[in-house]
C-alpha cells in the first residue's frame, strides 16, 4: 500500500515557466488537497477536491490550477512559475468526514 | 475565521525533560484538532487527534486534551528522548463548513540533546 505519492520530490524551474507536481493515491479517498509549506507559516491550503471532477480553491490560489479527472490523481499545475511559488508542497487525501489526512512526502520546488 | 496559535520555537530541551507545546484555537462550530509531526527532509505524520471536548488524545508517549473552555490542545510528553527532534503542528478541522480543509498553526521546533 504505496498512501500518497508524489512526484519529483525536488524540482528547479526558471521564472516564466509551467510545470505539473503529480499526487496519487491508492486509498480510494475522496477528498484530496495540496498544502504549500512556508517557513514560520505552517502549512496553507491552496486547492482540494472532494471527488472526481469537483475542485475548488482553499486559502492561496493564485497561480495554481487543478483538475480532478480521476479518484486517484490530483496534480497541481503551476502555469507561470514565480520566486514566490519557492515552497515546499504537500499533497494529501482523506477518506471522508472526520477521518484522518494522510500527507505525501513533499515536493521541494526552486524557482530562480 | 478559523485559526490556530501555537507557541514559537525552537525549543531546546534536554534528554528526558518534559516538553509542553501550547496550541490554542479559534472555530465555528465544533471542530477537530490534531497533532502533526515532521521529522527532517520527511512529510507530515499525524501524532495524535481528538474529535470532541474533553478527549484526549495520546501516542508515544505525547499526550493532548482537546479542552474547549479554555480552547486549548495543548501537547505534553514526559520524557524525550534524541529522536523527538521534529517539528510539530497543531491543526484544526473537520467543522461542518470545512470538514476536509485543516487550519495549521505555524509550527514548533524542537530540539532534544544528549
């Protein structure tokens, strides 16, 4: 039982570029989200969904797009990468309300 | 809105002191709270959780009561030990407006020598 994986767990990208940080679960959890880990900020959500082909926005959307086509994947799309989106990401699923979030191991992405 | 305040580290603690991390919150509703723990270059592990007032809840050795007079989660461990060395989140979730989305506090460090 492989949880939550995520893909490339480091990653470097210039500034104006586009890349997609993979997630999959093999859990059939319903509910999946991506968190951005900052330091001395604790983790903030950027999008979740709640089953396949239902997405909506959390606290930092910005520059972020998400798709949910299948229960398993949820990757997260950075459509024009900025210094800014430096961070640390965390993708995560749930089976449903009041279960416990299982968190991937992060994906640690540079953008000069 | 929903938030959560945990005290600021590093803490730097000796082998088998007593630890104390203070996380209070504020909600709508009756929500959830967790403990998280992050080792080095690792992913979050959840550590411990409560669903309801007055719970408490415990995993090696840490320990948390969800007290909601006082809107505490307050984590505690009697003896630490090297390996406790992580980071630690309190979080908030599971209120029927938000039931998926966790609110985390920034994070405590600690550190544990020999």
């Amino acid at each position: 039982n492989a949880g939550v994986t995520q893909t490339p767990k480091f990653q470097v990208l210039k500034t104006g570029q586009s890349m997609t940080l993979q997630c999959a679960q093999d859990m059939n959890h319903e509910y999946m989200s991506w968190y951005r880990q900052d330091p001395g900020m604790g983790l903030r959500l950027i999008h979740y969904s709640v089953g396949a082909g239902i997405t909506d926005q959390g606290e930092v959307p910005n520059g972020y797009n998400v798709s949910r086509s299948t229960t398993e994947d949820f990757p997260l799309r950075l459509l024009s990468a900025a210094p800014s989106q430096t961070s640390v990401y965390f993708c995560a699923s749930m089976k449903g309300f009041g279960n416990t979030i299982y968190f991937g191991e992060g994906s640690w992405l540079t953008v000069v | 809105g929903n938030s959560v305040t945990q005290m600021e580290g590093p803490v730097t603690l000796s082998e088998e002191a007593f630890l104390t991390i203070n996380c209070t919150y504020t909600a709508t509703g009756y929500p959830s709270l967790f403990w998280y723990v992050q080792y080095p270059g690792e992913g979050l592990q959840l550590l411990l959780k409560a669903t309801k007032a007055d719970d408490k809840g415990s995993n090696k050795g840490f320990e948390a009561t969800y007290r909601k007079e006082t809107t505490s989660f307050h984590l505690e461990k009697g003896s630490v030990q090297v390996s406790d060395s992580a980071v630690y989140f309190c979080a908030l979730g599971g209120t029927t407006d938000s039931w998926g989305k966790l609110q985390f506090g920034a994070g405590t460090q600690v550190v544990v020598t020999p």
